[in-house]
C-alpha cells in the first residue's frame, strides 16, 4: 500500500525497532468510532488498550467532538503568560473539585513526561526557595514515569538508564511491594523507612505509580503503602510525587490511585486520560503551601521557572471539560467496576493454561502474566500479531498480555477481546 511505502520512507516511530516492518507489516488507519478501529480495507480491531491508554471514552466520541469543534471556532490557542481564557479556568476548577483535598493549584503542561519533569523541578525549587539544597530523588524499582531526561532519571528501565546514564539527574530506588498483598506493603515500607533514615535529608521527594507500575509489567501493589509512605515522607520533608498519568480517571475502580489509599500527595501528575485521547494535555496539581513558596517580588528571583508554547491550549481544555462532563453525565466509575468483575471472571478459564503464572487485576487494568519463554522468542509480538489477524489490537509488554480498553466497551466486546487473547495464548503452547 503506498501510504506504508510513504510512511517507512519519512516517519520513525516511536517503541519500534523499524527493522521489523520489513516482516511485520504497518498497518494504516482510516477511521474510528467507539472501541474499533477501521483500515483503508475496512478490516475492525477492538482497541483493547485504548490506543495507548488514553481513548477512554472511545473514539471520535460525539460529546468530546462537539466541545472541541465548538472551541475550535472560538479561540484555538492564546499565550498563558499574562492571559487567561475560560476553558483553562472551568477545567482548572473542575480539577479541584474531583482531586483529594488540598490540591488547589493547577500548573499546565502539554504531556505526562512533562508534567513528571514540572513536579521534580518544582519540588527542587521548594526546597531551595527554603535554603535546602535537596538533588536527590527516590523512585520505586520496576517504575516508569516517561522518556525525558528527568523523568527517565527517576525510571527504573534498566536499558534505559544504561543507555542515558551520562544524561540524568540523580535518583535512587526503593524497593516496590512484591505483590498485591498487606504483608508485601509492610515490608516494602520496612526498606523505606530505612532509606529515608539515612538519606531523608538529601531527598527533594519520593515519586511513585499508584496502584500500578504501567509499563513495568503492570505491577500491583496494596494501598497501604501509599498510606504509610505519606506519612513516613512527611516526616522527613520529603514531598509525595503520584504520577496518576495512566492510574487516573477511573482506570483503578476509583477516579484516582491515591483515593484507595486516602492521602493527599504533594504533587499529582495528570495527562492520558485527561482529554479522553483528542488532545495533548497534562497538568501538575499541587498545594497552596508548595505554590507560596514562590510568590515573591520579582527581584527575589523565586519564581517557578518552566513554560510550554502549548501550555492551557484552548482546544485541549475543552476537550478535557467535555471528558469531565462524561463521568458527571452517569456512573461511569460504577460501571466500570461491574465491567472489573466481568472480565476477572472471564479470565478463570485462562488459570488451566500451563503458560500462565499469574493474572491480577486493578479496576479496568487486568494483567496475564505468561511463564516459560525467553525475550528472544518475542512472544508479545506473536500475540500482537494474532489479535490483529482476529480482529482485536493487543499491545503486549514483553511477557504480559493486558487489557485496558475504553470505558464504553459492551459486554460482548469484552468477550471478543478475552476470547482471541486466550486463543493467542493457547496458540502459543502447539508452538
């Protein structure tokens, strides 16, 4: 097809090792409506992921659709330096109102990795408004928080780090909870405490994934480690960072990760979800306390220092409004939960399956995790292929096969996507 001939010619794509498009065809999208996708062969795949966790209302959604053309014939972008407009205000108020308490500044930026990069740099710059000098920051094992220098520098992707080590910002880890277990959350926050006796003073803050380790496997944790890590962190004047970029807007069982463990963490990152999958949008919610740290004259020099071109872009506020006004329309949340249930029940055939080691599941985030392979073997891309070939987009990460789809799905969707994942799985074993 010459749209694929002109694509390998110009475009290289992101998480792809383009040599494997020479057997591994592109496949070049015409449309969308709902859960599918449409090629220029009007072959449909269920988006099981939600096209990289974002489309959560599904695709060309009427609702969103109809705000951003609407926006669109308004005001498509203006400078959020020295100007305001309405649609950056509604959505920063909106955000108040549905984030835990005390979160009552919003700092716009335009992409998860960004916002990771405005939480560290402003938690830095608390500090140092304070006279601390605090450049270390503490991460989990296993974690991910996006691929821009800072954020990279509080990941935990061994080939990552390896490969840009000369490049980062300093960071440690401590050990993430084995598994979904009170017992594991306990010991996780033994090694904490540990960490934060001996270097608590050197830490500006403590950045965590709540709930679920997204593209670490989609690791689940209990939580009664946010819980006690809070109050172990503010102990020590280290600040809570909860990256709810893929964990927010419902995809736990509640709108927020941090809900299930009743804190208020210092930072929020925000994005994904946050626009229903139309726009790029994230955002940095934080407290008044952190945010007086730098109102000051200007000649003080501690005002925050970072800025997006796209910053509050008009467009993607609507877009955001219209999303918030789909979780306000009906009990989306609710819903989701009697979906949970659905696809864990589903999932009991898989457990006979002798290449499975564990399933495991957090609100709309299920996990099957496979055994008995090596990376060499690529089983991911096996699965990927024959979820294309029936019909269904699986994403997989390396040995886990995942299913996050849009929050719309219908039951005998949800059938359809779990069937051709245990018969890509089941296939595996007469290889």
């Amino acid at each position: 097809m010459q749209i694929v001939t002109e694509d390998l010619k110009h475009i290289w794509h992101p998480c792809t090792q383009m040599k494997d498009h020479e057997t591994l065809p592109l496949i070049p999208i015409q449309k969308a409506k709902g859960v599918y996708l449409y090629d220029f062969d009007n072959n449909s795949y269920i988006d099981a992921i939600s096209s990289w966790w974002v489309n959560i209302f599904g695709h060309v959604n009427e609702h969103i659709s109809a705000r951003v053309k609407e926006q669109l014939d308004t005001l498509e972008h203006v400078l959020l330096a020295g100007f305001t407009h309405k649609p950056a205000v509604h959505l920063a108020e909106k955000l108040v109102k549905i984030t835990p308490k005390g979160l009552e500044k919003v700092f716009f930026a335009d992409n998860g990795s960004s916002a990771v990069e405005v939480a560290l740099k402003m938690s830095f710059h608390y500090h140092k408004n304070r006279g601390e000098n605090r450049s270390l920051f503490l991460s989990l094992t296993n974690s991910y928080h996006g691929e821009t220098i800072g954020a990279l520098s509080v990941g935990d992707v061994e080939l990552y780090k390896e490969t840009y080590a000369p490049l980062l910002i300093s960071c440690i880890q401590t050990p993430v909870p084995k598994n979904q277990t009170e017992a594991s959350a306990e010991e996780a926050i033994v090694e904490l405490e540990k960490i934060l006796n001996q270097r608590g003073s050197e830490l500006s803050a403590f950045i965590i994934e709540p709930l679920v380790q997204g593209a670490g496997d989609m690791h689940m944790y209990h939580p009664l480690y946010i819980t006690k890590a809070k109050k172990l962190c503010e102990s020590h004047g280290v600040h809570l960072i909860a990256d709810e970029i893929m964990t927010g807007f419902g995809r736990t069982g509640t709108m927020f990760g941090c809900e299930q463990a009743h804190v208020t963490p210092d930072f929020m990152t925000l994005s994904k979800g946050l626009t229903g999958g139309y726009l790029p949008l994230a955002v940095v919610m934080t407290t008044d306390e952190i945010y007086s740290a730098f109102y000051c004259d200007y000649s003080e020099y501690k005002a925050f220092l970072h800025s997006h071109s796209y910053t509050g872009n008009p467009l993607a506020c609507s877009a955001a409004l219209a999303t918030l006004e789909l979780f306000e329309a009906s009990d989306v949340i609710g819903e989701n939960r009697q979906k949970s249930d659905y696809i864990l029940k589903k999932l009991e055939k898989f457990k006979n399956l002798k290449n499975i080691k564990e399933i495991r599941q957090t609100g709309m985030i299920t996990a099957i995790e496979l055994k008995g392979y090596t990376p060499q073997e690529r089983i991911g891309l096996k699965v990927y292929q024959y979820g294309l070939d029936n019909g269904v987009l699986l994403r997989p990460l390396g040995h886990i096969i995942y299913f996050m789809p849009p929050y719309i799905i219908t039951y005998e969707e949800i059938d359809k996507m779990i069937d051709t994942a245990y018969e890509a799985i089941t296939s595996l074993l007469s290889v």
